[in-house]
C-alpha cells in the first residue's frame, strides 16, 4: 500500500513539474547551473601580479647584484668618532677625559643632578626595583605613573594625561592613534623627526606647509575647502589635523598659536602641539606655549612632550581632554605595546614637577640667560644665530655656506673642536640626512640652562666669537 | 579566527564567516526566522515562505553589502574603512568556501520559497488528501488548474527580485563597485 502511494505521488510530482509555468522553471533551471558553476569554480585573488616567463625571471635574477649589507662610509664618520663622557652630563661635563661647561644637554632647568630627584629616585629604586617588566596593560601599571598622569594633568590644567616610555614613541604613537587612512595632516616643514615617523605610520594624506608660515597653511587649508565642497560625502567622513611644534628643534623658532587656533575654528581642523622644547621653559609657570601667548588650554586638542629635556627624565606624556587621550589607552601602539616607565624615573619626574611648581622663578631665570647669550652672540663673523631670543636650544648656521653639506659640517665640527679644547662644550645638530623630508642646514646647537652663570655665558660666547673667527676668516 | 582563540588576525571580519560554527548557526537562525514565520497564524504557508526570503535577503544586504567598516580598530590604519563586509572576507580573494555558502544559500532558500509559493499544498501528504478529493469529484483539470492561483505571479516576482538584490552585488565584477556613488564614502 506503501509503495503504490509513494510511485503515486512521485507521478504526480513529475506532472506538477509539466504543468509549471515556463519563467518557473527557466528560473529554477537558471538557478541550478548557478549553483553547479559556482560550486566548481576556483578561488582567485582579484589583482594578479603579472606573470614573468621562466626565463625572464631567470634574466632577473642574473642581472642582480646584492648591495653590501652594510654600505661602505668614511672613517671620520661623526658616528664612528663619538665623544666619550665621564660622568653625569651635567653642568660641568667630562668629556673626552676634558672637563667642560656642558652647552649641549637638553638640561634647561639644571634638574639632572638635583639632590632631591636623585634622592626620590634612589627611594623609588629601593621600593619598585629597576625596571617595570611589562606593558601598561600587563602588571606594568604602578601608583606612582598614575600619579605621574595624575600631577602632569594638573600642572598642564588639562583632564587626564597618559605616559610613555621613550619621548621619541610619544608623539610617533599620539599621531597614528587618531590618523588614519583617507585623513589629512597639515603639519610643519620643519617638524621633528619624531613627528616626520609618526606621520609615516599613519598612513594619511600629509601637506607640508613652509615653516611657520601661516598664509601658506591658510592658503593650503583653502585649497582643501574647495575640495570638500567638491565633494561634501567625502569630506564629511575625513579628519583634519595640524601638527606643530611650541619651539621646533630644527629651527629655535615658536609657532604662532593665536593665529592657529583662529585658523582652526575657521577651517575645522585639530590641532596637535609638541610641545618637547617649550614644556618647562616657556610661560609663567613653565606650562609652555599656550601659557606664554595666554590662550585656553582646552583650544588645543592634544599636547604631547617628553620629559627627557626640562623634567630631565625619561620618556613622554601626552595631556588633553579625557576624551581625547582615553582613546591612547588602547590606541597608543607605544603605550599598549612598550614596557612601561621604570619607576624611579616616574618617581624621579614627580620630584622634577615638585621643584618646577615650588620655585617658578626659574623659567624667568632661564629667560633672562637666553636673551643675554642670544645678544652676546650677534655679530660673530660668518655665523648667524638661528632661533627666537627666549628659546633655550637655538643654531648657530654658517652665514655663507661653501656649497657642498659635507664641508660645511667639515667646518662647523673645527670650530666644536676648538671650543672643547677651551672648555666649552658644543655639538652640531645631526640628523638622518636619507631620511629627513626637509633637511635643516647644517649648525651648532647652542642650549642654555638656568645653571649656567652669567660669566660663563659670557665666556662661552667670547670663546665662540674667537673660534670662528680664526676658523672661518 | 575562532571564538575564544588568541588569534593575530589584522582584520578579524575576513575570517569570521570561516569561523567554527559559523555556517551552521546562520543556517538555524534561518530556520528559526521561517519556523517564527510560520507559527504566525496570519501567515499562509506562501507568505511565510516569501516573508522569510525577503527579510533573510534583507538582512544579507544590509550586513554583508551595505554596512562599511570594521567595528573594531585595526592596525593597518583603516584600510578596510570603505570596503563593506563582502568585500573584506578572505581579504579580497574570490569563490572561497564561504563566498559559495553564502551564494548558494539564498539561492537554496529563494528556490525553496518558489518551489511553495505555488499555493499547492506543503505536505505531500495534503497533496495525496487533495487528490483524493479531486479523483472523487471526477474532475482532474479543474484540480491541476487550482495549483496555480493569482498569487503566484506576485510571489514569484518579489521573490526573484529580493533574490537579485542579493546575488549581483556578490559578483567578483561588482568588487568595490559603487552604482552612482551610492554608500561610497
């Protein structure tokens, strides 16, 4: 009975199947060798390489020559004829055996062999052990770099702050944090290197404007409205950011920020300010470039310095709105993936901000002793001073160049020489010369600190004056 | 890339249709939507069927064809930031195993819905019933011309149609293609 019925029914299917509509069944037909084609088809990568024929790539391969792993350079290499340096570089440095006054540390307040940091490093040291051994993420969070952010934020007046560990990480994780793909960043000519890598990372649009030109800026943030208004989809879903520096190290010049902000409402772009130079140094209370021009911290959208030049410490903070700078937490590839801050040197920083906030006569000092080497130094024969009268770390560029780079560094290394064999401590600005987008001329990098005295300011520059002249004449 | 596994995937969204479990769970949420469907009383067997083509086509566009991005941040700084989810599986490479699962199955369903939009009984066994029925009543041409009611053209169509929306837009030739600039940005 079964059986009769199932051969029954399965008749009546096949009937059904006559008595279809015909767009039913092309349709189902269609569909059938639509599955049986895909189910045999191969998998491909959309964008082959073109395919070489054996033998071109045998030609190839034999017409290759290796480059040496390491390229041949000359023996007086400034990197292979380093200075050695006994002791801490402090204000009297002993280098090369040959004691000096050190005018070539990033040591602006002179914090470096303060007895109180040393004594609340050593404490640290006791307590955590040397180093941190392990990310922020992974047991490398102690109380004291929560305080660190904690005291950072408030002296900055800003929400929140976050650490890293190397200065040079800082502002090279800050940037590609926020920057992506298919984003634009206006940002300075002379921007640090630090910043040039950070841009690199992020893969977005960059548009150098010339150094601290605020008409071409202005003339490129234009060009960049007639383009959204071409296309107001696309703009809508892309970042605008200016990079700048508070006090460029290339240059010893400081950004006009009045007229960034101004520029930033008008064009809606966010501003990111390094300030590693001007952190310390400039403003009242040393809280730099935005206390020196008096304008509302919360203006700018993100600060980034690192300690390693006022706070004479190791390695860098970022500081905003909390908004802003959570986003690091699990951004931030130097934050998230670097062990964290060695703890006596965070211990080390809070000490440094302890002095920084108990004596601020010091950035006026340091101001003052600026100004009177900035007017010593005028007038040399065949060197101008390249830099702003109140930046501590200014140039010294030759005032006619001989032509070629490599003479020129020739000439400005006799004249370091010469001034070490008189007990003044100098150095050129070295940079990776491949790798800079816009080399700085060659030069001496004069710094200042608020340890060096009146006299030997004095001193220092009759020294250079002489050199050169006898050098450069 | 598997649930619960420390992976280093760049984009995870490229190999989670791989994922363990993937496959089967789509095709149960599937029968679940068509059982929910069909336990509405409103709803003949026809309408559930198309219900559920409809709405499983329109979640596969909205998700696999509409929808840009990734919902997490990636550490190749945003490339796959204007690619829609279809585009981003197995990073780009065509007629993987989970490219053909995902064509073929709303093929499967689409046909299966034609296949019962007929408004001919869904059981074999109410077809033998209606037989029955119909071999008492001496009238067999009047029994094969109620198989196919007014509806059926109607079905068929919106069927079709939902079935299209989902097909073209998964065809290597339509790979980053934006129509008019539509979703582009």
């Amino acid at each position: 009975m079964a059986t009769a019925t199932e051969q029954w029914v399965l008749v009546e299917m096949v009937q059904a199947l006559y008595e279809a509509p015909a767009y039913h069944l092309i349709l189902e037909g269609i569909l059938i060798l639509w599955i049986i084609r895909l189910l045999f088809s191969k998998t491909y990568k959309l964008q082959e390489r073109s395919d070489l024929t054996v033998k071109e790539r045998e030609e190839l391969i034999e017409e290759w020559q290796p480059e040496p792993l390491v390229p041949p350079i000359s023996k007086d290499h400034p990197a292979l004829n380093y200075n050695i340096v006994s002791g801490p570089p402090s204000h009297n440095i002993v280098v090369n055996g040959k004691e000096c006054i050190n005018f070539a540390s990033f040591n602006f307040l002179g914090l470096l062999d303060n007895p109180r940091i040393k004594a609340a490093a050593l404490a640290s040291l006791k307590k955590y052990g040397v180093g941190a051994c392990g990310p922020r993420g992974f047991y490398g969070t102690f109380d004291v770099h929560l305080d660190l952010e904690d005291r950072l934020a408030k002296f900055m007046k800003t929400e929140e702050a976050i650490l890293y560990s190397y200065g040079f990480a800082t502002i090279a994780s800050a940037i590609p944090a926020y920057s992506k793909r298919g984003d634009i960043v206006f940002v300075d000519k002379a921007a640090c290197f630090a910043i040039q890598k950070g841009l690199q990372a992020s893969r977005s649009d960059i548009k150098l404007f010339k150094h601290n030109d605020m008409a071409d800026l202005e003339r490129l943030l234009k060009e960049q409205e007639i383009e959204d208004q071409k296309n107001p989809r696309k703009a809508r879903v892309t970042r605008r950011f200016i990079v700048v520096e508070g006090l460029y190290m290339n240059t010893g010049a400081i950004c006009p920020l009045p007229e960034l902000v101004k520029l930033k409402y008008k064009y809606k772009a966010r501003i990111f300010l390094e300030e590693s130079l001007s952190f310390g140094v400039l403003g009242e209370h040393g809280r730099g470039v935005t206390e020196h021009y008096g304008i509302n911290i919360d203006d700018i959208d993100l600060i980034s310095a690192n300690m390693e030049n006022s706070l004479a410490s190791v390695g860098g903070f970022c500081c905003g709105r909390s908004f802003v700078i959570d986003h690091q937490r699990l951004s931030g590839q130097g934050y998230c993936f670097s062990a964290s801050l060695p703890p006596l040197l965070a211990a080390a920083a809070i000490e440094a901000l302890n002095i920084m906030e108990e004596n601020p006569g010091i950035f006026a000092l340091l101001k003052e002793k600026c100004e009177q080497i900035h007017k010593a130094l005028q007038g040399i024969s065949g060197l101008k001073v390249v830099g702003e009268s109140f930046s501590p770390a200014f140039h010294l560029q030759l005032e006619n160049s001989t032509g070629s780079r490599e003479d020129d560094v020739k000439l400005l290394q006799e004249i370091v020489n010469q001034c070490m064999n008189r007990s003044v401590a100098l150095t050129q600005a070295r940079y990776l010369e491949r790798e800079e987008k816009w080399l700085p001329p060659p030069s001496i990098r004069v710094v200042v600190t608020v340890e060096q005295t009146e006299e030997e300011l004095e001193e220092a520059a009759a020294t250079i004056k002489e050199v050169a002249q006898a050098i450069l004449l | 890339m598997n649930v619960g596994v420390a992976h280093s995937e760049v984009n995870p969204n490229t190999r989670v249709m791989n994922s363990r479990g993937m496959w089967l769970t789509y095709a149960l949420g599937v029968g679940l939507l068509h059982i929910v469907l069909l336990s509405i009383p409103f709803f003949s067997v026809p309408v559930a069927w198309t219900l559920t083509n409809i709405i499983h086509n329109l979640g596969m566009y909205v998700f696999l064809h509409a929808v840009k991005g990734t919902p997490f941040e990636t550490p190749d700084q945003g490339k796959a930031r204007l690619l829609t989810h279809w585009e981003q599986l197995d990073y780009g490479v065509q007629f993987t195993s989970s490219r053909k699962f995902f064509t073929i199955s709303p093929i499967i369903l689409v046909a299966s819905g034609v296949l019962n939009s007929s408004k001919r009984p869904s059981t074999m066994h109410q077809l033998v019933l209606e037989q029955r029925r119909m071999k008492n009543t001496k009238d067999t041409r009047y029994f094969l011309a109620s198989f196919y009611t007014k509806y059926d053209p109607t079905h068929f169509i919106l069927n079709t149609a939902s079935l299209l929306s989902v097909l073209i837009p998964k065809m290597p030739q339509l790979h980053g293609v934006r129509i008019f600039g539509i979703n582009k940005y």
